[in-house]
C-alpha cells in the first residue's frame, strides 16, 4: 500500500512539473517582448528586429562594415595602412582603428551614451564633441566592435506600425554612419526591419507529443533502449544548440560559458545518466535520468523558448535546425524527467519478525514420585 500511494504521488508530481513548464513556456512565448536590445545572460535573446549594412561608399579593399549579435553592435574592420574613424553622433571623432590597433576618444560624448542600450549612462562634462580628441588605447587588433544608437530601436514598445500590423515586414527605420580614412568620407548607409516570426504551436505541440511518447515507450519492454537513445539524442542535439550559440555572438569565451553553464551541466548529466544506465540499469539510473531531463528542459528549452517564434536567432544553425533543437531539449528533457520519475522505486524497509511469546519449561519430574496411572 505504501508503495502504490509514493507511486500515485511520483506521477502526480511528474504531471504537475510538466503542466507547469509547458506553461510557464506557453506564457514566454506570448508575452515576451520583441526589444532588440534585450540580453540574456551574458547572450543577445532571439528578436524580430533586423539590422543590416546595405551599403559602405567608397568601396575601400579592406574596410569591411557589417552588423553583429543580430544588430546590438557594429563591426568595423580595416587592414589597410591608414587609420579609419568612426564619427559620434556630433560628428565628433569617437573610435579610430588602424594598423596601430584600435583607440578610444575619451571626449567623445557617443562614448558614455553607447554603454547602454537605452543611452542612460550620464555623460560627464568633460565629454565635449569640439575638445581635441584624447585617444586611449583599448586593443591591438584591426577591428572594432561598437553599440549605435543608430542601428536600432530604441523605442520602449514597438513601432506604431508594427503594433498595427505585426505579420508583415516593415522598415523601421534606416540609419547612416560616417566614416574617416585621412582626408576621405566614408558613408555606411543600412536599415532596421521587422521581420515577423514563425508560430509557435507546431513546436510546443511536437514538443508535448515527443514528452508522451518517451513516458509511453518507458513503461514498456522497450524502456531501455528508448530512455538510452533519448538520452544520446537530447545530449548531441544540445550540444549543437550550445556550439551554435556560441558561434553566433561575437562576446567573449567567459561569457559565452556563463551564458550556457546550465545547458552545459544538462548536457554533463545525461552524458552521466547514460553511462549509469548501461552500467547498472534503467531502475539504478532513473534518479539521474530525471535530473537530466530537468536540466534540459529548463536550461535548454523554457530559457531559449522565444527561438520559437521570433525571425532573428543568435546561433549559427539555420532556423528551422535551432527551433528543432529548443524543441528536443523541451519535449525530451520532459519525457525523460516523467521516465525516471515513473521508475523510482521507495525505500522498503524489512518487516520485523514478531516476537515470540516464550514457553514456560516443564517441571521438573521427582523420581520418587509414581507418575500418575
């Protein structure tokens, strides 16, 4: 009886936890803004804000300009023998990169109002956009890496027309950044777009069928072999979401990991869980199929939940393969936590033998006593 009711309380616990995910990723999927300049930990999050270059005149072999981490910075990399400077938002000289490295104008106002997204960083006095520039040094490569306010929205909601008509494309707005190489004028003209994304429903729903199926298949005699291949799939499929993610961004290696630690560890676990699986069993490994299948569905799945509908997506995969791979690590990594779940086995104690009522021993006989006829 003990047994059937912890079992009975194991599957309501199961049920409960996957309801609650599935709401709690049905509920980032309607409600989460499409801000492009919201940031994950460390990571850019998916957007439908689309920041392009479309053109750098004078066409200059060397000078390359384009848009990074889906429109949140510019890039700028020159190879060439001569400097080339970027102008601040008062045409003032503001970043200046070249076969010297790449230097910062500390009395550039663009400065202190590029170190946040919303240009909320007070900008000192002496930042003056007519002052002689004061050059420092900040890194010795040839390219340079730049927040502008220019190349996207900085809007507290989204555009009137997007709120109007939010399936379609629309052009936000255009932007242009100058230039300087010596004497010369270099214009780089691009735009932000709105590009509607996908829907949502086709994935939660592949995901919530991929939950039942591995619950379904490891209550049979195939369990095994499905929680094991379950475990090798999800654990490679997360794996290429990381990797893609990582190629994705142009931020440093520490904060690419610190973005990902907690995918890395679902990833550690089920790696753990299908060795202990082969080892020992699927009743010895389910405490650590569980584990594992939380780790995913949380780390991989409800935290990147708006790759599922948003068009911009910071990862190298195409996009059908990174909503694919989201998917997996949501649907698999619940299965997997309701399979081990379901096969937890309570602690049985031994029963205690009763005790004994001791016999009382027989009187002795006195021999000289007849015994009774």
């Amino acid at each position: 009886m003990t047994s059937h009711w912890a079992r009975a309380g194991t599957v309501g616990t199961v049920a409960r936890i996957g309801s609650l995910a599935l709401l709690v990723a049905l509920g980032a999927v309607l409600v989460a803004p499409d801000r492009a300049d919201a940031h994950g930990i460390g990571g850019i999050r998916p957007s439908n804000y689309q920041t392009r270059v479309l053109s750098v005149r004078p066409t200059i072999p060397g000078v390359e300009v384009s848009a990074v981490d889906l429109g949140n910075r510019l890039q700028l990399r020159n190879t060439t023998g001569t400097d080339v400077t970027v102008l601040g938002y008062d045409d003032e000289p503001y970043l200046r990169v070249g076969p010297r490295g790449v230097f910062e104008n500390r009395r550039s106002p663009a400065r202190y109002l590029n170190q946040t997204n919303t240009a909320s960083t007070p900008v000192p006095q002496r930042a003056d956009p007519k002052a002689k520039p004061e050059w420092h040094r900040i890194d010795a490569g040839t390219t340079v890496r730049w927040h502008d306010h220019r190349a996207h929205w900085m809007g507290r909601t989204d555009p009137p027309a997007v709120l109007a008509d939010p399936g379609v494309t629309h052009l936000v707005q255009p932007f242009v950044v100058q230039l300087r190489r010596g004497g010369e004028a270099i214009t780089v003209k691009g735009a932000v777009r709105w590009i509607p994304g996908p829907s949502p429903w086709p994935w939660i729903g592949l995901a919530l069928l991929l939950a039942l199926v591995v619950v379904a298949l490891s209550r049979t005699r195939f369990a095994f072999a499905a929680v094991g291949a379950t475990l090798a799939v999800v654990a490679v499929s997360e794996a290429a979401h990381v990797v893609g993610g990582w190629g994705g961004t142009t931020v440093g290696a520490g904060t690419k990991l610190a973005a990902s630690v907690y995918a890395v560890g679902g990833i550690t676990v089920s790696i753990l869980a299908l060795v202990w699986l082969l080892r020992r069993g699927l009743d010895a490994a389910s405490p650590l199929v569980l584990v594992a299948g939380l780790f995913l569905a949380l780390a991989g799945g409800l935290a990147d939940v708006t790759m599922l509908t948003r068009s911009q997506l910071p990862t190298t995969l195409p996009g059908s393969a990174a909503r694919l791979v989201v998917t997996l690590a949501l649907g698999l990594g619940l299965g997997l936590a309701g399979a081990g779940a379901l096969r937890l086995r309570p602690q049985r104690h031994p029963r205690r033998a009763p005790r004994a009522t001791p016999t009382p021993a027989p009187a002795p006989v006195d021999p000289a006593v007849p015994a009774p006829s």
